[in-house]
C-alpha cells in the first residue's frame, strides 16, 4: 500500500495547529491524550522476568520486560535462565525489533549487556541517563570512560576514542570476543543531562542530539537494533525512542501520530514515555525540529581528563520497593490543571521554560518516594 507524503513545511503546519488544539483549555488535550494510555499494555505477562532465578537481574523489581517481546539471550552451560536480561525490542518505523530498550546494567549483568550487544549485532548504544547522582546509582559503569580495555565475561570491551558534544559524549568502542577473530566496532552515546524521571532543560539540546543520532543510523547499514537505555529503560528510553522515530517518520513525508507510536511502544515494554512532562516533551521537541531549531554541530575530541561524569543533575527520588500493580494504581491519579492560561503563539506555548515547569507540580504520576525513568 502506496503510503502518502507531506512536505515539510505541511506536516509543520498541519503539527501546529494540531498543538494549539491540544493546548487549549488549560491543556487538556495533552492530559486525555496521555491519560488513555494509562492501560496499554499493562495485562501483558512478565513470567520470565518476575521468576526467582531472575529477580536479582532486574534494577528495579516493579519495571520488567514482556514475555513477547523480550530479548533471549544464547543459554549459557545448558543453564534455563541464563537467557534472561531485562530488555525488550521496540518497534521504530521500520520493523518491531529497530531498538532494544533496556534497563542499565547492574552489576551482575554487565556481562550478560555486552553478550546481547554482541549476540543481536548492535553497533549503536544510546545512554541517556547519568551514572550516578551523589549517592544514587543509576547505573553502573559498563565501559572504559577514557581509553582504555575491560574484560566482562568472554567479551573485551575497548574504549579508543572519545569526543565531546555540545551536551554528549560520543565513544568509539571495540568489542572482541574469545576465539573470534572479527573486531566489532560500537557507537556509544552518553548524553549524562537528562534528569532521572524529567527532561532535559533545554529543548535545542535533545533536539541536537536526537538529530545527531538519526544522522548516524541513516548513514550506516542496519545490522542490527540500536540499543537505548536509561535507568529503568522505560521514561527516558521511551521518550528518545518516540522522537527519533518520528523524526525518521517527518523526513520521509509522513505525518506524525505521537499518541500512536506511544501506544505501540507500551505494547512492547511497560511505561515507554513515563509521564505526563515527557510525553509533551515529544511534541515541543518535535515541533522545534520542524521549525529548523537544530543545532547539531560535530562532537569535538575531547581530552584525557574530565568531569563527564558529574554533570548537574536534578535530585532522582530513591527506589521503590512498591510492587508493579500499586504504582499502576497511582498511576491513574487524577492530574490537577495548571491554573495558568496559555499564552498566544504555539512556540511560547510549548517552551519548557513556559509550559513544562508549570505543569511539573501536577505532572508528577507517581508519589515522591518512587524512583522511575
């Protein structure tokens, strides 16, 4: 079936208006968009991830994957559950499995990372999440900063070169495995700015660096999914994923349907596009990229000394011991309206500093004592 395309400048004013409509009424469009959403997905079986065996390769024990879509790792000795890892492919416009959305890696399942890089042939890996924020780990540490070589089971992972964007860092890494003789050569992106369960300050610099990404998956062939984690690999994950997608979808003539892709993203992975700041996020990310608002220059070499791992971070909330059923209960909390009116053009409407940090106080789905994405 021939598929109809836009120009341009259609799908920008055709997305404007489409904004303005959603804004209107103290932003209720977005609010009942983002509320019927509530329920994709959640009757779907996560056996594998909820076993025994498993429960201690889950970072958080109310995220896990679908049993339909999660990766399966090559069993390891003949060992039944050596084939679970906490990460579900995706679809992105062209297949069901374009991304692998994961959580970040623990400790114990470094290796088990590395071994499905390597077994699903990625060569793009997408991290937007910081390490750590003061005493909070939100992931642990699964390749070399700087140059330099680590060993994670049958997998030796090389740094070789590192160069620092506007807002990112990009790596070049070398995977090698035992008894192969073919190097792998990995794209790791690390965008560290990104506040755990909100968005990134400025629009410009997840626009620049969403742009940076799609550039690059255009301009290599597709062996294989990319892989896009954060924390829990669900809010942030699926933010990025939504825009990218739909990014791909605009320079290709076709209109985009944020509402959609976010409800296919939760048929394959719980809670993709977290909440209510994020999911409006997508549209003044993408109308700011419609509008020729990106800036992506090229990352620059960056020096053997930096403080790439201590960016300012807003506070994350600490982990949860809350099982997946209550904070879906809190999930379907009533929003209360911001009380101020919107203001007249669309681009004033949607600037975060306007309408993103005035809904924050009502956007927040889940009690202060949850840790999400």
């Amino acid at each position: 079936m021939r598929v109809q395309t836009f120009s341009r400048a259609q799908i920008l004013e055709e997305f404007r208006v489409r904004c303005q409509e959603l804004t209107a009424y103290d932003y209720r469009g977005f609010k009942q968009e983002f509320e019927e959403l509530n329920d994709v997905g959640k009757d779907l079986p996560t056996r594998a991830g909820e076993s025994e065996a498993n429960r201690e390769k889950n970072r958080y024990p109310y995220i896990l994957p679908y049993d339909h879509c999660r990766v399966r790792l090559s069993i390891q000795n003949s060992q039944p559950h050596t084939d679970y890892i906490n990460a579900n492919f995706v679809p992105g416009g062209g297949s069901e499995r374009d991304f692998i959305c994961t959580q970040g890696p623990l400790h114990n399942t470094i290796a088990d990372f590395w071994r499905m890089v390597w077994e699903q042939n990625v060569r793009i890996i997408v991290m937007v999440t910081a390490l750590r924020h003061k005493d909070i780990l939100l992931c642990d540490k699964y390749w070399p900063l700087e140059r330099g070589t680590v060993y994670h089971g049958r997998i030796q992972v090389t740094t070789v070169n590192r160069k620092q964007g506007p807002d990112y860092y990009v790596s070049t890494i070398v995977l090698r495995q035992r008894e192969c003789p073919t190097d792998r050569i990995i794209t790791h992106y690390y965008y560290p700015s990104w506040p755990d369960r909100g968005v990134p300050k400025a629009v410009s610099s997840l626009c620049a660096f969403t742009e940076h990404v799609r550039q690059n998956l255009e301009s290599i062939p597709r062996l294989g999914p990319a892989v896009v984690h954060c924390s829990a690999g669900v809010g942030r994950s699926g933010t990025f994923v939504t825009l990218l997608w739909l990014m791909q979808l605009c320079v290709r003539g076709i209109r985009p349907d944020i509402r959609a892709a976010v409800e296919d993203l939760r048929l394959h992975r719980m809670w993709m596009v977290q909440n209510l700041e994020q999911y409006i996020c997508v549209y003044q990310c993408l109308l700011h990229w419609l509008s020729g608002g990106t800036s992506a220059r090229s990352p620059q070499t960056h020096g053997s000394s930096s403080n790439i791992n201590h960016h300012n971070q807003e506070l994350p909330h600490s982990s949860s011991s809350q099982g997946r059923r209550g904070r879906r209960r809190r999930h379907h909390r009533h929003q209360t309206p911001p009380s101020d009116q919107p203001q007249n053009t669309v681009q004033q409407i949607l600037h975060p500093g306007n309408l993103l940090r005035r809904l924050l106080p009502s956007s927040s789905l889940f009690n202060s004592g949850s840790h999400t994405s």
